[in-house]
C-alpha cells in the first residue's frame, strides 16, 4: 500500500545545542526539545550542562555496545536512582548488580510466552468493559483516549496483579502515580545540574503522598492475599511463589511491593499510550484503518474477540509497531557508565551519562527512509530482516531488554481489535498532540476523539469478499 504524507505531531528540534540556562528549563519542560538536529542525523553527540556529561548515543553498533556487549560495564545510574528509586525501590527495574541479576532470573518464567497467554481472556474482558462503557455514551461523544487506554491498561494490570481484586480506589491510585511522575522532571533537572539530594523542588511533597499512597495500598493487598492464599493465576501469588533457579531465593514483603509497583507502573501507562498513538495515527490514515478492520472481521468472523485468534492479527501487530516507532512510549534509555568505554572511535569516562534518545533513533535520517511518514509495511517481515536489530528499541534490547514485552503486545493487540470493530474514532479537528517527555511519552492536551459505533454494513469489505 503507497502510504500518502499526511502532517503528524512531532518535535521540531532545535539547530544547535541549547545554552545551560535554557537548556535546563526545557528539560524540565519536556526534555525531547533539548535534543538538537545532530540527534537526528549523527552517530553520536556530547552535550555538556554544569558539571554533567552526557553522550548521546543513536548508530546501532554503538547502541549494541551500550546495551548488549558491555552491559556489565553500565548501570542505570544516579538518574534512575534518584527520579525512580524513592518510590520502586530496588525492583527489577530500577536494581543494579547482582541485586538485579536475582530478581531477573526469579520472574523470568512468569513472564515466558504461554504463561502470559493465559492471561488473555482477562485481557480481553477488560477491553470488553471500555466496549460497553462507550456503548452507553451520547452518539457522536467525545473523549479523551489517552485516559480511557489509561483506565482500560489500568483494568488489565489489576486484574492480573490480583484476580477477584478487593478494595482499590483506581482513580486515586493513577493519581498518585501522575502525581509521583510530575515530579521526577525535577528530580533529573537538579541532578543533572549537581544539587544534592536533600534540595526540595515543587510538587515535592504531592510526591511524597503520592509515594505513601501507593505503598500503603500495595501493602494492604499483599497482606490480605497471604491471610487467603489459594491457587490463583495472578502475579501477586506468582511472584510470591517465585525463586531465583540459581539460588534459591525468593522476595520478601517489600521486593514483593516494589515489583508489584513496578509491573503496575512500567506496564499500564507504556501500554496505554502505545494504543492511543496508535488510535492517534489510524484517525489520520483511513485506509490504515479499514485494513486493520477487515483483518480484525476476517479472523474474528466478524463475531466477539477471543484469545485464540491474538497471533492471526498479524497486519494489526505492525500497524502497533509502526505506532511504537514514531511515538515510543519508552522514549529514552539511560545508562551510566561504571568504568572508562570505548565507543566506536569515541572514549566515554566512567561516571558519564549513556543516553540513548529512542525518539530520535527511530526518527533517523540515515536509518529510515521518509522518517516521519507513518508506514506499517516497514514491519513486513523481509523489511525487518533487512534492518539492524538495534535501529528500533521500543522495548530496548539486551539482557535489561522489558520483560512485559509478550505482555504488552497481546494486550495492546486485544485491546485495539476489540475496539476497533465496534468503533471508529475521529481526532478533535485542529489538535496537535505533541509528543511530552515524562518518564514516558504523553500527548499534550491528551488525545480528545469523537466516538462513533461503526455499522455491521461498514464493519468490513474482506467479509463480504469471504
Ligand atoms: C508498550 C508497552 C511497553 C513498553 C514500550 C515498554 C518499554 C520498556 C523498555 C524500553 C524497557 C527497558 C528500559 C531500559 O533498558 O532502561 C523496559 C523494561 C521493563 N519493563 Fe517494559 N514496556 C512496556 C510494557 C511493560 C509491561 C506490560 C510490563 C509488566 C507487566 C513491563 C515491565 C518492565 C520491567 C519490569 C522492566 C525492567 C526490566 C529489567 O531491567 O530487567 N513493561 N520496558
């Protein structure tokens, strides 16, 4: 299929480096801005801002270094310790070490392929819930799709941390969880700029209730789940139940709480906003939009979704894809090297920041040809074959590669298929959503869509054909 140019939200970056002072306002701000032209066009850049260096990192050899040959010589360093670590701990996500090593090996099986398949159908429900609370809106209404991916991932992370889940207020949780994010731009602004610690910044203390507000319920269901154990498919009993193959050992109260936490942050919110780019760039690609259709009617036989037919979407899986590409949820990947690296031709010190700006990796002008133009025929099998590995990272790669990447992508393929056969949605004419850095990748001023339940007759062309 010729995909047409259509105009999409992206960032214009700027020509040159920014100065200190306006560099560190727009990292607060949204720290994509901060990345200059070179992000888009070289292998490698510095960018230096008070005492912190940090190298830029986007040919795929130099990203394989970083995150595959010399994983053992990077840590996710001060940043993610400082910005991450108040509220997840020493999880999986944010360890280092050994620390990380054990917790990697512990959860590996609970998240294999087929252990994650079972749980579809929970998958599947919940996409089913958003289904019929669209159903009973006003004809023509409109809604804001990130929130509404964000309450539907939200749906399906409980309901697979704890099956049959008690009391839990979703909406003051995903409060504190914004709540906590708004404050770590701060966090990585002043690290960067070398204040210590202890200095207080703004929203410090909504950070701090957040904080206690998210333990405090993480707490109360581990305890109730230990007081009624049972043979449940849920990751709380899972994860309970987990021991590292090497050593035996299994995870206390609270590695039990900050990797819950984890699974529930690092998976809902990158899983929510995957879908709603993806609804973002189908409203500006009806053809896209029919063809996803006509695969979703011609596998599902035009009736309900279940899970066995998730793998013969296999067109709807690259249109996610190609949504990853232009809009990653994960936008950035940060190291720290432990001790001095060669990169390429380039000497890094230890202590130096490795990033690795995702956004414009994907972007790059050497490495895709029309960067900007949504296209899901580059996810064809024979283009990906073509392609370095390391040119599209949405999920990153080597050994700290995402461990919910199976997870993520059954849930944003039942969740799209289960909506789009019932709906069609249209972006609010006139809005831009520009893509905002804030641990992840969010649309400015959301993403407002009108609703529209698609007709049985308009449903598909494939199926008459069939
Ligand atoms: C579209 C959805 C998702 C995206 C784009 C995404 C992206 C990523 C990326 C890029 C990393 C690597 C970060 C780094 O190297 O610094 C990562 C790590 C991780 N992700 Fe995901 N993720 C998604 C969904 C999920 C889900 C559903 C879960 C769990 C239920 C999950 C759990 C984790 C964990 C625990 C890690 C840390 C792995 C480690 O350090 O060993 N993610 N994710």
């Amino acid at each position: 299929m010729t995909m047409p140019n259509v105009d999409l939200a992206a960032i214009e970056p700027p020509e040159q480096p920014l100065r200190p002072f306006r560099l560190l306002r727009t990292i607060v701000d949204n720290p994509i801005k901060a990345w200059p032209r070179a992000a888009y066009r070289d292998r490698l850049f510095r960018l230096r801002m008070l005492g912190w260096e940090t190298v830029y990192v986007m040919a795929p050899d130099l990203i394989r270094t970083v995150l595959l040959d010399e994983a053992d010589q990077v840590e996710k360093g001060e940043l993610a310790r400082r910005a991450l670590g108040p509220v997840l701990g020493e999880a999986i996500l944010t360890a280092d070490g050994a620390k990380w090593r054990w917790q990697r090996r512990a959860v590996a099986a609970i998240f294999r392929q087929e252990r994650v398949r079972s749980f579809l159908p929970e998958m599947i429900a919940a996409a089913e819930r958003t289904r019929d609370r669209w159903r009973a809106l006003p004809p023509g209404s409109e809604i804001d799709i990130a929130h509404e991916m964000m309450r539907t991932t939200f749906d399906i992370i409980l309901s697979t941390v704890v099956s049959g889940r008690g009391e839990i207020d979703c909406d003051r949780m995903e409060r504190a969880i914004v709540d906590y994010q708004e404050s770590t731009s701060w966090i990585i602004a002043l690290t960067m700029a070398g204040a210590p610690r202890w200095v207080p910044y703004p929203g410090i203390r909504r950070a701090r209730r957040a904080r206690a507000h998210l333990h405090g319920t993480l707490e109360s269901l581990i305890a109730e789940a230990k007081q009624k154990p049972g043979d449940r498919n849920d990751l709380l009993s899972l994860l309970t139940n987990a021991t590292d193959p090497e050593t035996g050992r299994s995870m206390n109260d609270i590695d039990l709480r900050n990797n819950l936490l984890t699974f529930i942050t690092a998976g809902h919110e990158t899983t929510a906003l995957a879908l709603t780019w993806t609804f973002y760039l189908l409203s500006r690609h009806p053809e896209v939009e029919q063809r996803v259709r006509d695969e979703i009617a011609a596998v599902t036989g035009g009736g309900c979704l279940r899970a066995e037919h998730i793998d013969a979407l296999v067109y709807t899986g690259q249109v996610i894809q190609e949504a990853t590409r232009l809009y990653p949820p994960v936008a950035l990947i940060v190291r720290a090297a432990l001790r001095d690296l060669k990169l390429g031709d380039e000497e890094v010190r230890a202590g130096t920041t490795i990033s690795i700006p995702v956004y414009a990796v994907h972007r790059h002008e050497a490495l895709w040809e029309d960067p900007h133009r949504f296209d899901p025929g580059r996810f064809d099998p024979e283009a990906v074959k073509a392609r370095d590995r390391y040119a599209y990272l949405p999920f990153g790669a080597g050994p700290r590669i995402c461990i919910g990447q199976g997870f993520a992508q059954m849930e944003a393929t039942a969740v799209l298929a289960t909506l789009l056969s019932s709906f069609r949605l249209q972006l609010r004419s006139g809005h831009i959503p520009e893509p905002r850095l804030r641990v992840t990748l969010r649309p400015t001023g959301g993403m407002p869509m009108r609703v529209s339940a698609v007709r049985a007759s308009a449903l598909t062309s494939m199926q008459a054909a069939v």
